[in-house]
C-alpha cells in the first residue's frame, strides 16, 4: 500500500451493540478535501474519530500516508498519526499565549526552530500581529485561526475539521470558512472533514460523502450530487425540494405540472417527482395554469408559493425560487416552465422524500 492520503476500507463500528458506522470505504487523495455530510446521529463524526485514532473500528482497515494504522490487529493512537485536529471548540490553552499555543506541538524542534514554525504558519492565517496576545483577548474568528495555525503547525499526514465553523455567526462564519479554505489548499495537506450543513459541503469540499443511518449513501463532487442523486435522500439532503406523487404509465409519470420520464421503475408502481424550487420558472400569462400565492422577497432570490390547476387532476401545491429581482404579485396568474435537470423520479416512499 503505497497511495499517500487517508484510505478507509469496509469500516464497521458500533457502541453497545448498537451499529454506528456500516461498511464505509473512502478515501482522500493527497492535498483533498472530502466532506462528511449527512444529519446528526447518521456516523460521520464516527468515522472521523477512526480516522483519528480515537476510536479502533470493530471491523474494516485504515490507511495513512500508505500505513496501515488500524485493521487486522493494528492501531496506532491520535498521537503516533501525525494528523492535526480543528474542532468547534477550538480548545486553546488559556495559560497560554498565541505563539505558545502554536509551539505546543512542537517539542520535538529546537527552540529556535519552533519559533520560526509557530511565525510561518501565524503569518498563514493571518495572525502573526497577535502572536503575544492571549486567547481570551481573540474573537471568534480569531480563535479559529490560532487553533488552524496550531494544527498545521507540526506538518500533518491528515487535517479533521469537526463542525469547525458552526460556533461563528453567518458573518463570519462565511468570512473564517474562505480564509480556511485557501489556507488548506495552500499547504497541500490532506483534509476531512464533518458537517451537517449542505451549503458548507459544497462551498469546501472536493468530493462529498452523504452518510445516513452509519452509510455512505452516494460520494462524488458536488455538482455531480446535487444534478444527479442517486435516491430522494441525497436529493433532499440539498436542499429543499417539491414532491408531487403520481402513478408511472407508459414510462413515465404525468403530473399537473408536466410529464417525466421514469426510468427503471415498473408499470403502475406509485412514483415521487422531487422538483427543486430553482428549477422552475415563471411566466406572467393570463391563462396560466398557476396562480401566486404568496411572494416572499429573501434578498438575493425569492420564494414563490403556487397553486397549479389543471384539468382532471387535485390541485397541487409548488414552491419556485427566483431571483430576487423577480418576485411575482400575488394573486398573479403565471405559466410554469421545469428544468427537467431539476427534476428526479424516484420510487414512492423511498427514504427521504
């Protein structure tokens, strides 16, 4: 085994008896950065912590740096791994400075040349003009900073973020999770990791594992993930999404706000087409088969509440997100148009929809 990077193979673990993570194989290649994404309770945090040492898998292997450090009767501690931690507490010593800090994993150097380290990586983040400063003096985001500067500073095989960005307000958080970025893809280490939020995932990520109930459900890139999911679980783990029932015939399944193909699925068998708000589109006509009923401007975009009609079949209910520039009058009567790349046919009632 000689492929650098972290390679988690068939991992299983369970506390209790009760079955936390099952079957799960990734990897991250050098200087990648790969998402654990799912809701809480799903085993990401799981597997980031066998990714660390902190927990020895009940069955399966790991590899770092091509190293076997747990699996087959091997299982090397945090401390012999040579990876870096960025938690949402970010845990600095209070009797320490920032420069101490940033020193503390670096006994091993000399004293000169664990200054000059501990420097390098403060001017990376940003933070050298601090370096005598103490924690309690730092913001949020500061804080951040120091304990990243921290866990780069000893050259780490391997960079675990575990929610690092949820204790920050929308501001910043937005702010600190830019500047992390840069810097870890600046220092070509490998990363993971763990988040709940999709947006995030996205925004960070190189490729995403969608984890639900201890499972990898679909790994990929995020524009592969988010154009074509592999089930109505990965589809709504990304946002918000209409659901329309309806019955497949002849291949397809026709609804009151178009017909869709439905590749796969049997004769008669009960379907769900999962429309994403953003894929549809309006158009003000006075013979429109969708009346507006509510508007609501957010900004940027703004979310429309329909009402679609159409002959022969219940009435449904459809939300649309369009720019915020646009933003329909209600009670205004407007004709659909679906982008067919926003819409997914999926069995009825499979998980997640």
């Amino acid at each position: 085994m000689t492929e650098t990077g972290l390679i988690i193979e068939s991992v299983s673990h369970d506390y209790g008896g009760k079955v936390v993570v099952q079957d799960v194989s990734l990897r991250v290649g050098p200087g990648e950065l790969v998402c654990l994404l799912g809701p809480s309770g799903c085993g990401k945090t799981t597997t980031l912590r066998i990714a660390a040492g902190l927990e020895a898998p009940r069955k399966g292997r790991v590899f770092l740096g091509g190293r076997l450090v747990s699996g087959g009767g091997t299982h090397l501690p945090p401390e012999h791994r040579n990876v870096g931690f960025l938690f949402q507490d970010y845990a600095l010593f209070p009797h320490l400075n920032v420069l101490g800090n940033v020193e503390f994993g670096l006994d091993r150097m000399a004293k000169a040349e664990r200054r000059a380290r501990a420097l390098a990586v403060l001017d990376q983040v940003g933070m050298t003009a601090y370096a005598d400063a103490w924690p309690h003096q730092l913001s949020g985001g500061q804080q951040q900073r120091v304990a990243l500067a921290r866990a780069l500073a000893p050259h780490p095989k391997l960079m675990l973020l575990d929610e690092p960005f949820s204790g920050l307000d929308k501001r910043l958080r937005d702010q600190v999770r830019d500047e992390t970025l840069h810097v870890l893809k600046t220092s070509g280490v490998s990363t993971l990791m763990v988040t709940h939020d999709p947006e995030e995932a996205m925004f960070m990520a190189d490729r995403i594992a969608v984890m639900r109930a201890g499972k990898v459900v679909q790994m990929g890139e995020p524009a592969l993930l988010y154009n074509r999911p592999v089930d109505s679980f990965v589809a709504s783990t990304f946002g918000e999404i209409n659901v329309i029932e309806a019955n497949v015939a002849g291949g397809a399944v026709e609804t009151a706000v178009g017909r869709f193909a439905a590749s796969g699925l049997a004769e008669a068998q009960a379907a769900g087409v999962l429309i994403r708000p953003e894929g549809v589109t309006l158009t003000p006509a006075a013979d429109g088969e969708a009346v507006v009923l509510v508007s609501h401007h957010l900004g940027r975009s703004c979310l429309v509440h329909l009402r679609v009609e159409k002959e022969g079949m219940a009435p449904q209910h459809l939300h649309a997100r369009l720019p915020g520039s646009i933003c329909p009058a209600e009670g205004a009567r407007v004709r659909l148009h679906i982008d067919s790349a926003q819409a997914f046919v999926f069995p009825a009632g499979a998980e997640g929809a």
